[in-house]
C-alpha cells in the first residue's frame, strides 16, 4: 500500500510541474534587438560610391515562443541620441513578425546627404511595446548605428584586429580594404569573417608588390597585414 501512495505522489508532483510548464510557456513575449546597445554598427558609403541609398539590416529577436499569426513590433527614432535626421534616414511604416518566426530583419534606407560626406552621424533606434510584445532586456531596447562617408577609424578595429589581423590602421589602409573586401563593418567576434577578409586583403597587398607596386603608406613604409597565413 506504501508504494501506492508514493507512486500516486509522484504523479501529482509530474502533473503539478507540466501545469507550471504551461504557464511558463503560455507567458508574454518579449521583443529585443539582437546586438547590445554598446555593440554599433556601421553603414558606409565608402564601399558603395555609386549607390546614393543603401538598405541597412537590423536584427530583432523574440524571447518567447512563435506565434501562429502575424505580429506587430514597433520601432522608432531616439531623437535625443542621433544626430542623423530624416533627411538622412527612412524607416518602414510598419514591421511584423511572420507566423512561426522568432527573428526578424527590418531594413532601414539610408540616404547619401552631403553632410554624412563630412561627419558621421548617429541613428539611435528604440523598441516600443505594443499589444503583442512588451520590452527585452534592458540593453537590447535601442541600437545606434553609424552611417557616414568618410574614411576614420571604425568601432570593429580593436587592438586583437590591430595585433593579429590587419596591423596599425590608417586611413588609406582602411580605403584599400574596403575596395578590396566590399566590407567597411565587420564582426571582429566573428573569427572567421575576419581572418577571411584581412586574407583576401593580404592577398591583394602580395600581388601588388609581385607586381613592383608595392603599396606604401603615406609615410612611404610598407603597407602590411599582423596576420601570418601558415
């Protein structure tokens, strides 16, 4: 009879945590950016010269589970924290999640202005909660992107980029590698994305000095990679 009441004990605990599991899983859902508010991004003109709009990704990501409908997510302009106005930016009038997603890209169209040729600006984009999605995290509720036309230092160049991968930047290094790679933002967390480019790069430095071209720097030294390609 004792083991009855055990087994009969153990089933209720059973029951009692699927309801648990339900509520838990029947909970909000939570709308965040994917990147963290420090992590910017970069869009540059520099590796488009002909282009006078470019569209620009930004990743959303819901924590929760999909829904089986369409929803609606809000995204709107920190006027505050930019610098770019609407002359040099136009965002979708409306943005969704499809049925069945738990991420989604939303492009923003930058514009060529004659100002972003001079300084770089600054977009900064905030969530809002609506009828199907309340807030994330608190350091994914905004995304500040930097859009410009001219050569400067970029956020990815770090000292691990500088010390293994592409060497002390300059501006004209960073010129030639945006015309070389079609990149002018890279991930410098993602290892591979960043050994490919700076070898693509490498490759093009080697070629040009095969060549008796060899590509200096306005000093008149040798332009060089960190990287070593065993």
């Amino acid at each position: 009879m004792r083991k009855i009441y055990l087994l009969l004990g153990f089933i209720l605990v059973l029951g009692a945590c699927s309801k648990d599991d339900i509520k838990t899983y029947r909970g909000d859902n939570y709308l965040q950016f994917v990147k963290v508010v420090t992590d910017s991004s970069v869009c540059s003109f520099l590796a488009y010269p002909n282009d006078n709009e470019l569209e620009f990704p930004v990743e959303v990501e819901v924590i929760g589970l999909p829904s089986d409908r369409e929803q609606e997510y809000k995204i709107s302009v920190d006027q505050a924290k930019s610098t770019a106005t609407t002359a040099n930016y136009r965002l979708p009038d409306k943005f969704t999640m499809k049925p069945g997603k738990v991420r989604d890209t939303c492009k923003i169209t930058f514009v060529k202005t004659a100002e972003i040729s001079t300084v770089a600006l600054r977009l900064t984009l905030k969530l809002e909660s609506t009828t199907d999605f309340l807030l994330g995290q608190t350091e994914c509720r905004s995304a500040i992107i930097y859009v410009s036309n001219v050569v400067a230092k970029p956020n990815w160049w770090t000292d691990n980029v500088t010390r293994n991968y592409l060497g002390a930047y300059s501006d004209k290094k960073y010129r030639l590698f945006i015309q070389e790679t079609g990149k002018a933002d890279i991930d410098s967390d993602n290892i591979e994305e960043l050994r490919y480019n700076t070898i693509i790069f490498k490759h093009y430095l080697q070629k040009k000095k095969d060549a008796n071209e060899m590509v200096r720097e306005d000093d008149g030294t040798e332009m060089t990679v960190a990287l070593v390609v065993g």
